[in-house]
C-alpha cells in the first residue's frame, strides 16, 4: 500500500488517536484490576462489584471498537513493519464480536434485528463469547496489568504502533497537543 504524502495534520491525528486509544484500554483495564483488589480487601455489594465490572468492560469494549475504526481510517500512515500488527489486532477485535457487542448492547438498549431489548441471558451469552468465558483472561489480553504493556496485549499493540508512527513521521509529546 502506497504510503501518503507527509500529511502533518493526519500524522498529528494518528499518533494522538493511537496514544488516546492505548491510554484508555489501561485506564479500564487497571480500575479494573484495582478496584477488584480493593473489593477482595473491603468487600462491596455483589452489584457494586458487577456494575464496576460492566463499567471497565464496556469502556474496554468502546475503545477496542475505536481501534478498528482507527485503523481503517489511518492504515496508510501506519509504518510498513507495524501494518501486520495492527492488522492483526483489528481481525481479533472484529472475530471476537467486539464491535457488534458494542453496537448490540454498549451503545444501545434496543436490538433492531429482534425489535425489543435482549434479554439477560443473552446478553450474558453474547459476552462470553466475547470474553471466552473468562472476563480476567480478556482483561489481561488487553492489558496484563504491568507497567509497560506487553507486546502481546492489545494496548501493547497499540502502543508499539503509536511509537513507530512517532518515530517515522518524526513527531514528539508536543504533536499530541495538537
């Protein structure tokens, strides 16, 4: 794929969307993870600890979505050795429903398809296959928690993407104001 001419304002954008995206997936998944630890040591209501879980999940689950629709608006200033990467990250997202359980029950209430709302159970069986059945293990996959993410997680994906636009397009910390 050609890459476009050394668009200032489209590379600016990139790198700022990709930091953003790479942020918020450690924001939802670290709340997650510490607010669980805090539950384990002060124990909170069951439907405390259900609706913060439904809380970092779905703002997981937005910003994944963001992903696809990042790559496919800024797949050409993404730097050739990175392309595989995030390609790769886009089809897990879109194989894991991740966008369809976005539009079916993050962003709506209402399921156009069936005319009415979905029900409980189904909802819960739309996430597991989302998850796998394992909410721990699809947090970890996006975040494993440590400082610097993992090359193998999501936002560690992101975050190599993010820094080879930075370094290719010579852009510093002060394009992400921008």
């Amino acid at each position: 794929m050609p890459r476009p001419p050394n668009n200032v304002r489209l590379t600016r954008e990139a790198f700022r969307l990709a930091s953003d995206l790479m942020m918020d997936l450690v924001a939802g998944t670290q709340t997650f993870y510490l607010l669980s630890q805090r539950f384990d040591a002060l124990p909170a209501p069951e439907v405390v600890r259900t609706s913060v879980t439904r809380l970092c999940l779905f703002h997981t689950i937005i910003t994944l979505s963001k992903w696809t629709e990042f790559y496919d608006r800024y797949k050409a200033i993404i730097p050739e050795d990175m392309r595989d990467t995030a390609k790769t990250l886009r089809k897990e997202i879109h194989d894991r429903g991740i966008v369809e359980f976005r539009n079916k029950v993050v962003g709506h209430l209402w399921d156009e398809d069936q005319r009415r709302a979905l029900t409980n159970a189904e909802i819960e069986d739309r996430l597991n296959e989302l998850t796998r059945g394992d909410i721990p293990a699809f947090l970890k996959w996006v975040h494993d928690g440590k400082q610097a993410p993992s090359a193998e997680t999501a936002a560690g994906m992101i975050e190599q993407v993010r820094d080879r636009i930075r370094e290719d397009y010579g852009l510093s910390d002060d394009d992400l104001q921008h």
